[in-house]
C-alpha cells in the first residue's frame, strides 16, 4: 500500500494553495539610458514553467537537494525551468543546527546563492518539526526546550532575512486519522498546544517581510486533519497571530489521490484570508493518467486567487523521495514527461519553440524575456531584460515584471511600464520591431528596503 511521507497509510476516507507575497510597484517614468551603470554579464534565466506560471501571477517551484547542483543536466533543467527553489532537507534542524545553538548553513547557503544568481525565489523549509529533529532537542526540560525553539527560528530566518518569500515556521503538527488531533512530538508533549503560536509570533518579529506558513500533508481534502488546520488558522486570525499562508504539500499516488474537493479546500482555507500554495507536489504514476492529475493540481490553484504558486518535490524522478512511483514532471535522464507538457498547458504556455533546456525543446511562445542584475549596492541594484525574438520577426513585445515587497521600483529606462496590481508590464519605449533571432533590452532600477530577492520576470509575450 502506497504510503503518507512518514511510511503511515493514508487516512481513510482520504477527503482531501500564491507563494508570490503581496506586491506593490510604483510606476517608474521612462528614463534615458544615459548615467546608467554598464550592463553586462550575469544572465539569469526564468524557467519555461516559471515563466508561465508568472504570466498567471504564481511561482512555479522545486525542491533542490544541494549536492546535486553539480550534476550538468539537473542544474540546467533546473535553471531552464523553475522560478522558486525549496531546499529538500538542507534548512531542516539537523542540517542546520545538529549541535545546540551552533549553526551551519553552508549547503542551504548554495542553494539560496544559485537561486539568486539565477533569479529564483527561494521557499524556506522548515522551522519547526518532530522530524529530522537532532537527539539534543528531545532531551531539554520545558524551559530549555521553548528557548531552543525560539532561539532556532530566530538564528534561521536572521541568516536568511530578505532571501525567503515564505517559510514553512510549523510542518506536521497534526495526526492523520479522525482525531483532528495534535501529533506527539517534543514541541507538543513539553510545550503544549501553544508551541505554534509561539513559533509563528517569534518567527514575524524576526523577518516581517517573509510569508509564514503552516505546512502539512493529508489536509489536501476537507477532512477530519485538514478540518482541525481549519479550525487552528481561523482561530489564528480572529486572534491577530501571525499567519500568512497554508502549504498543502499534495503527495499523491493511487492509494492517496488528487482529491475530488481539492479546489473548494483551497478555497475555504483562501477565504480564511491567508495565501495557500501547493508545497510539495508529486503524483506518482506516468503517462496520460499521471498528466491528467497534475493538470487537476494546477488547474485548481488556478482557479483560487489566493493560491501564488505551485512546487513539485524534485527536478527529477531519479532523485525523488518516492523514485520508483516516477511522480514528477522529468524522467530519470531528464526527459519531459507528459505530465510536463501537461503542466505547461495548464499554466497557458507552450511546448514549441527554443531551448530550455528539457530534451524536446520548449519555450514560451514568439519571443523570450532573460533578467541580469547587473549592478548592486547598498539599498538597491538594477536589472535587465534582454527580449530576443524568436524564430519569425516581431513586431512588438510585452514582458511582466514583479519585484517582491517592500521592493520598489524606482526607474525604467528603454522600455515603458504600466502597473496593474502587482505587475509591471514593460512595451518597448518606441519601436518594437525585431528580426528573428534579434534582441534589445529594458533596464529598471529598484530600491530593495531590506529585501534583496530577485524580480521575477515573466513570459514575454510577442506580436
Ligand atoms: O545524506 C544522507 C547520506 O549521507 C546517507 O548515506 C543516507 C543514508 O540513509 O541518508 C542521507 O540522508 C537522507 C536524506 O533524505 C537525503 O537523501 C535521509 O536518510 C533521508 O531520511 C532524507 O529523507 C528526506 C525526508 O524528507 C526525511 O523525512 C527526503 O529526502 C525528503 O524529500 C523528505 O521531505 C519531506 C518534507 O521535508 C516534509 N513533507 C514530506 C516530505 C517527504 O517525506
């Protein structure tokens, strides 16, 4: 019997989330490009998947394990597709802290550098869980134990301050079954039911710019877990604790499949006035039924507005945590799946086109959009857009820009912007025109205010 990400059955009946934080731009006047700083070097793709997702307000994310960004063809299928990164076990307490109040974060560290350098976002994960907990924790009294948690949060998301758009600050809290009720673990057998709010408030005084969440599995459905994380954040809310989003992590195989009701769950948690976003998703199986699954998951998130963006558990089925299921969207040599092209459609993209990286090409339609920070200082640093046609001329072109708050974006040069809620869409400043394979390029500056995550740049759209 397939099993839940702790070996434990799935709950019967298995009744059954965008991490794109709230934007605001201003809008930036056309500048000459003269006094600008030289731009140059650097080039930062945002995936195809990511682009996609972009141009429908959402991040399209994966998680990353540190040492396999070595690997050519999972870097590169990596940097061609996905605009968020999730470290898969890099940020968890043992990694990081597997002595008392001594930290190490240099393999979380290269992963947050290549998603930087790569304009990625980067999702954090997680604070506070029973799992992958070192001994050390379990064996403080009370006292010591809440000490430890808060100075944990405390030291993690101070590192990272700026770098994360959301946090998973509580994983698994609850049990699966009907009991709705708490799972064992030190936090909850010594600190009791308290433990979460604790967290949650610890961890806004320490990044207010970073989402935070709560994470779980089996709360994909309304059911009796998902019904008790319900109840948990509507009481959250009504009582000012800080809360911003609930990650569904939607790990889905024959025996635990997409719910029938995982639209309207996300909606309920939506109306609640948090974000939802769909953590850590695979679906095991292949061909045509695994890709009909995934087009349900995207299309749901979709449909709920508040749900910002989607991450599969992996770049690859070689790697995944349940390899032999094959449950994510490339094959083993890095091939994409149906369930890839799938996805693409789902997310308005398009499977023909240039390189990006998978083994049958893609792209995202007549013209692509490519960011560079090209320069950096204290308090801000300018971007670049290259627009390359593709293979037939164009005539003009449109490429969304987002920059994360409290970001602001402060000028824009060779190019014009128009702002509607949290995107800036950039036209050329006069004539659009490109040959095929031509390129030219925007620039804008932005002031960061204290949060130096890179803009994600959306498809470009041509004409
Ligand atoms: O790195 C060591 C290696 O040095 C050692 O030789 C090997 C021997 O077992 O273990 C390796 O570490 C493993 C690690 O993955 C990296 O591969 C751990 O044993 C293994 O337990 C760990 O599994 C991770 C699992 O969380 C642990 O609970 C999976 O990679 C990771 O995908 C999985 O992710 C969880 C989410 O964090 C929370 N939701 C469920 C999800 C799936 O279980």
């Amino acid at each position: 019997m397939a099993q839940n990400p702790h070996g434990e059955a799935p709950a019967r009946p298995f009744l059954p989330a965008r991490g794109r934080r709230a934007l605001s731009f201003v809008t930036a006047g056309v500048l000459a490009a003269a006094g600008v700083v030289a731009l140059a070097g650097n080039a930062q793709a945002v995936g195809a998947l990511g682009d996609a997702a972009a141009a429908k307000g959402r991040y399209f994310g994966t998680a990353v394990a540190a040492n396999h960004l070595g690997e050519a063809a999972y870097a590169s299928t990596l940097d061609a597709q996905f605009d968020s990164v999730t470290p898969e076990n890099e940020m968890k307490w043992d990694a990081v802290e597997s002595s008392r109040n001594s930290f190490s974060f240099s393999a979380a560290d290269q992963i947050v550098s290549h998603a930087q350098t790569k304009g990625m976002k980067v999702r954090g994960h997680t604070l506070v869980w029973h799992s992958q907990l070192p001994g050390w924790v379990s064996g403080l009294s009370a006292t010591e134990l809440r000490s430890a948690m808060n100075n944990h949060i405390t030291q993690v998301m101070t590192h990272y301050k700026g770098k994360i758009h959301s946090w998973d600050v509580v994983n698994e809290a609850y049990q699966d079954g009907s009991s709705g009720a708490r799972r064992s673990s030190p936090f909850q057998d010594k600190l009791g039911n308290g433990f979460i709010e604790e967290a949650f408030r610890t961890a806004r005084t320490v990044d207010a710019g970073a989402k935070l969440c709560y994470n779980d599995y089996n709360t994909d459905g309304q059911n009796a877990k998902s019904n008790a994380v319900y109840d948990m954040v509507k009481d959250f809310k009504q009582r000012g604790v800080p809360i911003d989003c609930v990650g569904f992590q939607s790990h889905f195989n024959s025996n635990s499949p997409v719910p029938s009701d995982y639209q309207a769950n996300l909606q309920r948690f939506a109306d609640l006035g948090v974000d939802v976003q769909i953590t850590e998703l695979d679906i095991e199986g292949s061909g045509s039924a695994q890709a009909a699954n995934y087009t349900k998951v995207v299309n749901a998130c979709l449909a709920v507005t508040r749900c910002t963006g989607l991450t599969v558990w992996g770049v690859t089925d070689k790697y995944s945590w349940r390899s032999s299921g094959t449950p994510l969207l490339f094959d083993g040599d890095y091939n994409k799946k149906p369930a890839y092209d799938a996805v693409l459609a789902a997310l308005g993209g398009s499977s023909g086109g240039g390189d990006d990286g998978g083994e049958d090409g893609g792209g995202t339609g007549a013209c692509t959009a490519t960011y560079s920070q090209t320069s950096t200082w204290n308090g801000g640093y300018n971007g670049e857009v290259t627009v390359k046609a593709g293979g037939s001329g164009i005539t003009t072109w449109t490429v969304p820009v987002t920059v994360p708050s409290p970001q602001k974006v402060s000028a824009v040069w060779n190019g014009t912007p128009t702002t509607s809620g949290d995107v800036m869409t950039v036209r050329p400043a006069w004539n659009g025109t490109l040959a095929a394979g031509a390129s030219t390029s925007f620039g804008f500056t932005v002031t960061t205010n204290g949060n130096t995550s890179a803009p994600v740049v959306g498809a470009c759209t041509a004409s």
